[in-house]
C-alpha cells in the first residue's frame, strides 16, 4: 500500500511540476498567441541555473556556489527570463515564425552546449551531488518526497493564482486584445512588441521554475533531461487541455503524463523483447498525434476556454481566402 | 430596354458563418451598361461583389450569368466565364512589371498575343512603362493597370470596388471617365462607389444598398432626384457627398 | 581550412535543395514548416527501397557509373522518389495541413507541422529501424585535389554539387520563363488577386508541394551518399534549412540557395575555431546573428 501511495506522490509531484511549465506556456500561446517551439531550453535553464547555483563546488565544472535554495531557484528563473529576453528581443517584431524558428534553435543550441561544455556544465554525465534543501531535516525518504509534493503544490497554487489574477487585469485583456487584433490595439496606442515580449519573458520564468523544481526533485540533471521530447509533451498537455484555459492546462498535465508514463509501462510489460527498443519511437509517435488529432479535431481542447475569442493570429478575410484551398 | 446580363436574387453572404452581411439582396446588370451600387459605409456593397466573384461563400440566394448559375464557383473559374474583378487596393502585382501583370494574364486565358497591343493602346502610359515595377506606379496609373488586367480576359462584365478611392479628383473623374468609355464598347460594369454625385453622373442604373439589404434603386437620374436617397444615404452624417 | 570551405560547399548543395522547397512553401503558404526536413527522410528512404528492389530485380542496374558510388538503379530510384516524395507531401498536405488551414490561423499550421515532424521521424524509425543505412557497402575513394595544402574530395560529392546546380538552374528558368513561374509569384504576392486572375490556387498549392518534396527528395539521397540514412536526419537538418531560408531571406529561392550554401560554409568554417560537438548549434548562431543585422534577409522583403 505505501508503495502504491509513495509511487502516486511521486507521480503527482512530476505532473505538477510539468503542470506549472504548462501553465508558462499558456500564457504564452493560449494567451498571447506566440508559438513557444523551444519550451525545453527555459526548462532547462531554470534546472541547470538552480542545480549550479545551489549546489556544492565540485570538481570538474562551473557552479557549487552553495546558494541559499529559495536564491538559487530564483536564480535559475532569471536565466530562463534572460535566455527568453534575448530571443524575444530579436524576433518577436519580426513575422510570427520567427519566433517558432529560433526559440527552437534556442532548444538545440542548449542541448547542444549543456552536452559539450563540459567545463562550465558537467557535460554529458550532468550535474549530480546536489544537495536537496531541507534534506537533512526530512532525510531521503517517503517523508521528504511528500512534503516536496506539498512544496511543488503550493508553488502551482501560486502560479495558478498569479496567471487567473493577470489574466483578467487590465494587462490580461490587452494580451488578449493584442492576439484578437493587433492593428486594433496598436491603434489604442499599445506596443504589441513590448507587451509581448514581457508576457514571452514571464512565460519562460514560469517554465525555468519548473524546470528549477524538476531538476531539484531530481538532485541531477543532464542533457538527457532537456531533449526536444520534452516540449512536444508539454504542448500536448497544453492543446490537449485547451488553449487559454488554466484550469485545462492543468488537466491537460496530468491527462498526458499519465497517459504517457502508462503507455511506457505498458509498452515496457507487455511489448515483445525485440520491440523494446521502438517503445520511445511508439510514445513519440503517440504524442505527436495527439498534438495533430486535437487540431485536427478539437483545436479548442477538451475543455475549451469558456470565452468566446477565435484562435491566435486569425486573420477572417484570409482563412476565407484559403478556404478554397 | 436591354436584357439581363447578370442577376442577383435574395443573394446572403458574409465573411464568417452565422454572419451574414448581406441579407438577401438582390440586382440586374444590363448588357453594355454601367450599373452603379452606393450605399452609406458598411451598407456591404464590397462584399456584394466579393460574394459575386466567388472569393466568399454564398449561404443563401442565386447568381446567374446570361442565365446560367454561377453562385459559388471558385474565382479563378469566375474569370473563364467572363467576369473579371478589380479590387479596391492591391489590385495589380507589385512586384511583377506592367508588362509581365498582363503577360500572365493574358497566357493563363490563352489570348492571342495581339490583344498586349490592344491593351497598349487603349493605355498608352501602361505602354511607356511597361518595364516598370507595378508597385512603383502613382494611384490613378495603378487604377488604369488594374482596369486593363480586368479587360485582359476580354470580360463580359468587369465588378469594380471603388476604383476612384483614394485618387485626386482629377485621376478619379479619369479613372470614372474611363469606366463610362468602356460600358461603350459593349463591357457591361458594376461599379461600387463611394464617390456618389461623380458615379451617378456616369451611371445607366444605381442601386442603394443600406445594412445588407436593398433599399431604392432606379435609373441614375431618377435617383438624384429622390429625396429618399439623401435620409438613407446620409443619415446626417455624410453632407455633401451627393 | 581549404578543405572545411570545400566541404561546407558540398554541405552547402544539399541544404540549397532543402531550403528551396522550404521557402515555397514558407512563402505561399505563410507557416514554418518544421516537418520540411522529414521530406528529406521520406526522399532518402524511398530512394534506398527502391534502389534494393532494382539491384535485386534488374542487376544489370548494379553497375556503377566511372568513379561515383551512383549506379543505374540508384539514379532511377532517385526520379521516382522524387515523385513519391513530392506525392507524399501533396498528401500530407491534403489530410493535415489543408484541414489546420481552414479551421485555424498560421501559427495552427506551424504547430501541427511540429507534430507532424515528430510523427514521420518516428514511423520511419518504427519501419526502417533506428541504425543507420547506406547507398553503397563500398568504400569511396576521395580523390586527391591537391596535395599541400591537402584537399580531399570524393567523385560523388562532386556530382552532388553538379547535379545541385543543374536542378537549381533549371527551377531558376522556370521560375523566371514561364506563366507557371510568374503565377507562383503572383500567388505569393496577392492569393486572393491572383485567383480572381485566373490562377487556380489549389492547384498551385500542389505544385509548390510537389516541388518542395522532389527537391528534398534529391537533397535526402545526396545528404545519405555525403553521409549516411538515418530516421533522425530530419531531426539534424532542420534548423540548418531554416537557418538556410532566414539567411536568404523568407520566400526568396536564390536566398535559399545562396543560404544553403552560405550556412554549409559557415557551419564548416566554424570547425575551425570550435570543437566539432558545437556544430549543431552554428546555424541557431547564424539565425540570430541574420535577425541581429538584416532580419528580412538577404533577399527577403518585409511582411507581417
């Protein structure tokens, strides 16, 4: 029985944490209507800056600085804001898939250096021997991980609140006036760039403080932890829990980690040993279809936004146009 | 009186379901006359002709050609069967010449060769740019581009949207002037405009059309005289445009 | 160095081929297409399918031609996957891309090309297996340029680069000769003004696609004689063909072909100052670098 109640906790604490990256990228596609192809770099940047910064010195790489946690997560946040910031600033005047394009570049170019730095990251063995906060009063087991969990939930409490709150301030309903009808809101005398850029940055933070958060429960991170994989699951859990819809978003989260921490356990049980090596390429294929059947066939998610508003960047007269097509 | 070229009946249509902006509105287009719409901003006269010239779903009425049904047809089937369209803005191609705008319309309707030099020489100022970059025209030349890509495919009715916006007064009475000519030369026009007193100068028939719905129409100078024209066209708002 | 430039050359063909196909449609159909890359695998593969099925059929197709690892049945397989592929992705564009369209804006369609991306990688690894393949067991011989400073080339590769040429010049007078050329443009400038023209855009639409997929259908296979097939190559070649567009210019052929060779030489010539594991991520530097100097381009021109 403990061990059925210690794997749920370990399994929500992951879904939360990845609810909380979902949560960032809503704000940024459901929201504001930019195309975010680069999720796993934020999330990265957020593990690998908290793992650095408060972790001990070691040999063999950069950080073991030994930061105060709440510091070195806060730390890991603001190199996920700044990475987004600089990619932001470069593309978000430019045609919308400028942004998907080097925000996905932003993704390899991370994996790419955290795996070959090894001087300043660990390289391809990561970071390991962090020390988790609190661990020597809760120690190692069940205990830790369940008030870990009550942490990661308070934190997604947090997030969620500050995401319903701004939503429906009066920055909320310019984001949104700005996806609905930018030459409207530009005419109001708003700069779509600057307000988009910050909603962009504020994404990243959220998504770097998932990532701060995963890469602490885990006490290691590794290139192996920011493949492309991981942006493709937290779209799915976005589309598949409804654009613009926070609450969605968060069933989205568990809805997709469940069902694919399930089909890899399935896989792993039941597939021939021959067809163990595809288990990835089968997942890989399942979330990709998620991703394509929802837009296909329920692009507003399976629990839409209770809103009335069109989908991001639609221009009426145009998709007539290509009607015909 | 001349027979029907194209007729409208209880045509609605609209840029997104559920939203019509027209709302059954119905029109005849005589042979070798031009047909003028007016109608106070949003009366939904563009998208009258959009609607005709296939670029919008029609959800309800009819459009016939000489009789035969052409409610629907995709735009570039439009063309073959003898309508051709000037739009308001971006009508020609900015960043083809003059000379390659009216090649390619003339190849993709296979017309001879021959009917470029006609083209020329009803447009003289085409023909001493026709080097040139599209974009790179002043308005009114632009309108003349426009007009003579229309007559490319040697149309039997041209749908006009305002083809005097935006020009100096000069260019627009010319651009009209030109548009008077062509009805002519046998080239049946509907012509929407803004511009009313100019248009209703020129025009054989004029529909007012008010809210997607028709509201008057009558021969051009029985209109001018009717005072209803003034209460739905102006709403108090427009004075001095008739 | 000489030989990092030469080889950035020869990188360089079959990102041109790639980045062509990608900026038509970028350009026509107004979305990043981030399954472009998978066309190349698709082209690659059916390439490899066929040219077995003809060695094993038809021997006499076997033989190489002169010093390439080319032979006959290679050569012929390479046309009908060229014609597979450009099928394949009218398809892929009928039951996917077409429906996204009409339901949703653009940024839909860049997201299910995303999906899609990772559909294909993956159902060629299912089918194909995830080691990789090769055209030809042989070993080629690279021929000996110049000794000092040493210069290697192998015979294929110099065909590639050849071949890349001629198909790049022969879409140029296409592109610039005939009414097929100048309704692409017209389509890309003003659809709506160009189908009130005459100008039948489903149509075109397809030919785009076609063109698109039979030209990463060629880049594949050169991509597989330069190095080898494997599921993942779309996955490694995307953001270079990406980098390849944005550097010419969004929607501007000879940008794609000048960027394709642009990146090939860059990404090569940075070996030099960079360990080789950093060579994934010179085309997101030379993105950035692009949007940091001259955002539209080379050739590009601005649009919204």
């Amino acid at each position: 029985m403990i061990g059925v109640i210690s794997y749920l906790v370990f399994f929500t604490t992951v879904a939360s944490i990845l609810g909380i990256a979902v949560l960032g990228l809503n704000l940024q596609w459901g929201n504001t209507g930019l195309f975010n192809g680069g999720v796993v770099a934020s999330f990265g940047a957020g593990a690998y800056g908290t793992l650095m910064l408060g972790g001990p010195a070691q040999d063999g790489h950069l950080g073991g600085f030994g930061l105060f946690y709440p510091l070195a997560l806060l730390g890991g946040m603001v190199a996920a804001g700044v990475l987004a910031w600089i990619v932001g600033k470069l593309t978000l005047r430019l045609r919308h898939d400028y942004l998907a394009i080097a925000t996905f570049g932003v993704a390899v170019a991370f994996e790419n250096v955290m795996r070959n730095a090894t001087s300043i990251t660990g390289g391809a063995q990561g970071i390991r021997g962090f020390e988790r906060p609190l661990r020597d009063v809760l120690g190692d087991g069940f205990t830790y991980n369940a008030v870990f969990l009550a942490g990661v939930l308070v934190v997604l409490l947090l997030v969620y609140v500050f995401l319903e709150r701004l939503t429906v301030s009066p920055f909320g309903r310019l984001l949104r006036a700005i996806r609905e009808d930018e030459t409207a809101a530009r005419s109001l005398g708003k700069s779509p760039d600057r307000i988009r850029l910050i909603s962009f940055v504020t994404g990243s933070v959220i998504i770097g403080l998932a990532g701060g958060l995963y890469g602490t429960f885990y006490a290691f991170v590794s290139p192996q932890d920011v493949l492309p994989i991981l942006t493709f699951q937290i779209w799915a859990m976005l589309i598949v829990g409804g654009a613009g819809n926070t609450r969605g978003a968060l069933a989205g989260a568990f809805l997709i980690w469940g069902a694919w921490t399930f089909s890899g356990w399935a896989l792993s049980r039941f597939a021939p040993v021959e067809a163990q090596l595809y288990t990835g390429s089968i997942q890989f294929v399942l979330i990709g279809m998620v991703i394509v059947g929802m837009l296909l066939w329920r692009p507003q998610g399976l629990f839409p936004e209770r809103l009335i508003v069109s989908q991001p960047g639609r221009n009426r007269e145009k998709t007539q146009v290509e009607g015909f097509t | 009186m001349p027979d029907a070229l194209l007729q409208i009946d209880t045509l609605t249509a609209g840029y997104v379901k559920d939203l019509p902006i027209l709302r059954g509105v119905s029109l005849t287009a005589r042979y070798g006359e031009l047909t003028v719409i007016i109608g106070p901003n949003g009366a939904g006269k563009s998208t009258l002709i959009k609607a005709v010239a296939g670029l919008l779903q029609v959800t309800e009425g009819k459009v016939t050609l000489d009789g035969g049904n052409i409610t629907g047809i995709s735009p570039d089937r439009m063309t073959r069967a003898g309508i051709a369209y000037v739009p308001q803005t971006d009508n020609v191609f900015r960043t083809l010449t003059i000379q390659q705008n009216l090649d390619l319309v003339l190849k993709l309707h296979s017309n001879p060769s021959g009917r470029l030099a006609a083209l020329f020489r009803q447009f003289p100022v085409l023909k001493e740019k026709r080097r040139s970059k599209a974009g790179s025209l002043s308005g009114g030349q632009r309108q003349f581009l426009a007009v003579a890509l229309a007559l490319a495919v040697e149309p039997r009715l041209i749908l006009m949207d305002e083809p005097s916006a935006g020009l100096s007064p000069k260019a627009a009475e010319e651009v009209l002037d030109h548009v008077k000519e062509l009805t002519r030369q046998g080239v049946s026009v509907l012509l929407v405009e803004q511009n009313v007193k100019q248009a209703l100068k020129r025009a054989d028939h004029c529909y007012v059309l008010a809210e997607g719905r028709n509201q008057i129409d009558g021969p051009a100078e029985e209109l001018l005289e009717n005072p209803a024209l003034g209460r739905i066209y102006l709403g108090g708002e427009r004075k001095g445009a008739a | 160095m000489i030989q990092h430039l030469v080889d950035g050359i020869l990188v360089g063909s079959f990102l041109s081929l790639g980045a062509i196909g990608l900026t038509m449609v970028m350009h026509i159909l107004r979305f990043a297409n981030f399954s472009h890359a998978e066309l190349l695998s698709i082209g690659a593969y059916c390439a490899l399918v066929f040219d077995k099925l003809f060695e094993s059929v038809l021997p006499v197709l076997s033989a190489k031609f002169g010093p390439l690892s080319i032979t006959g049945a290679l050569a012929v397989s390479i046309l009908i996957s060229m014609a597979v592929t450009g099928f394949t992705a009218v398809l892929i564009d009928r039951l996917i891309f077409r429906r996204v369209r009409q339901k949703g804006g653009e940024l839909s369609m860049v997201f299910a090309s995303f999906g899609m991306a990772l559909v294909i990688r993956n159902i060629i690894g299912l089918v194909f297996g995830l080691s990789s393949e090769l055209y030809s067991r042989d070993i080629a011989f690279a021929m000996v340029l110049s000794r000092d400073p040493l210069l290697l080339v192998k015979p294929d590769q110099v065909f590639v680069l050849f071949a890349a040429l001629i198909i790049m010049f022969g879409l140029y007078l296409v592109l610039s000769r005939t009414t097929f050329g100048f309704s692409l443009r017209a389509i890309a400038e003003n659809p709506s003004l160009a189908q009130v023209h005459g100008v039948n855009l489903r149509r075109m639409v397809a030919a785009v696609w076609i063109i698109g997929g039979a030209l990463g259908a060629i880049a594949g296979v050169f991509y597989g004689l330069s190095y080898q097939i494997t599921p993942v190559m779309g996955r490694d070649l995307v953001l270079p063909i990406f980098a390849a567009t944005i550097v010419g210019g969004i929607g501007s052929v000879y940008g794609a072909v000048l960027g394709g060779f642009i990146v090939g030489v860059a990404s090569n010539l940075a070996l030099v100052v960079l360990p080789s594991g950093y060579s994934p991520s010179v085309p997101f530097l030379m993105i950035l670098a692009v949007l940091l100097v001259r955002p539209n381009g080379l050739f590009g021109e601005a649009r919204a």
